[in-house]
C-alpha cells in the first residue's frame, strides 16, 4: 500500500504544482508536466494507493482554474482505476 501527500500550498504555480506532484509520488523521469502526463502517470497507480491532497483552497487561489483541471484528473483518475483520493480544502 502507497500513501501520498499532497499540499496545494505548496504549489504556487503551474511549474510548481506539477514539481511538487512528481516528486511526492515520485513519478518517472519521462513525467512531462502537463494534465496528459498526469493522466498516464495516474492511470498507473495501483488500486491500493491513497493520495491525501490537502489545502486544495489554497491551490486554487495560487494558479487560478487551472487547480481545478488538476485536481478533476485526480478525481476522474480516481474513479476510473480504483485509488483513493482525499481531498481537504
């Protein structure tokens, strides 16, 4: 079982959000930083995966609507191969 952490607070960008995600859930080198990218890198994970994304609130003031399409592939991501996804604003 993998546990991941996720903080909006500490994606103050674009490029950084992206950074932080890699990172965190130590995703490959080939990772393009981009919602495609996140995407594959997702659908990969498996079922017994928890991701925690805290301070979602404050992702969205940091990048705008752009947190929003970040956070719905998650979701979607979620839905679609099983993990766990918690969300706290």
């Amino acid at each position: 079982m993998s546990v991941f952490l996720l903080d909006g607070k500490d994606m103050t960008s674009r490029e950084e959000a992206y950074c932080v995600i890699k990172t965190a859930m130590q995703f490959p080198d080939w990772f393009g930083s981009n919602l495609d990218a996140l995407a594959d890198c997702l659908g990969e994970l498996p079922k017994d995966t928890t991701i925690c994304f805290v301070n979602t609130a404050i992702l969205a003031e940091n990048i705008g609507e752009y947190a929003e399409k970040i956070l719905d592939c998650f979701r979607d991501l979620s839905e679609e191969c099983g993990f766990q996804l918690i969300e706290k604003k």
